[in-house]
C-alpha cells in the first residue's frame, strides 16, 4: 500500500536545474523546505496551489518531480496473539 509520506515533490527551474522548494509530508502533516533550507508548514490545499499550475504549463518554467522513497517495511510475520487460561480457581 502507497502512502503521502513516502513521495517527496521537487519543484526546480526547468532550464537550469536549480532547486526552487520541495513539499513532503510526515506524521505531523505537509511541510515545504525551500532550497534555502527553511521549512514551513504546509496544507494540502497550499501544495495543490503550486503543483497545479506547474503541471498545466502555466509556469512554463517549472520543472515538477516526483520522488519515490518507499518506509522500511518490516519482514518479520505477524505474530499469532497470545491464548489466556480462562479456568477459574
């Protein structure tokens, strides 16, 4: 199963590569880190206000890349639970 957390959005100037600022999200929610290195609280709506206008060619400048970064995955088998004696004494 695919989560937020796992895919990072870079935005860059298309001609030079440069880094403008990338979105991510963690437990606490979508963050913006910018090339300068800040970062700041972001809402969704606020990532769909950069992403969308970089996707339809408005920003014909924009360059917009999606990474991957898939969470450790555990490989240990889930534990069967544990039965209680329910004799009484």
């Amino acid at each position: 199963m695919l989560h937020n957390t796992e895919f990072r959005i870079t935005f860059s100037n298309a001609n030079t590569g440069r880094l403008y600022y990338r979105f991510a999200k963690n437990a606490s929610g979508w963050y913006q880190k910018t090339a300068a290195g800040n970062r700041h609280k972001a809402t969704a709506e606020q990532v769909l206000n950069h992403l969308l206008p970089a996707l339809s060619g408005i920003k014909p400048n924009a360059k917009v890349t999606v990474d991957y970064r898939p969470a450790a995955r555990s490989t240990k088998p889930a534990s069967k639970p544990s039965r209680r004696s329910t004799t009484k004494p």
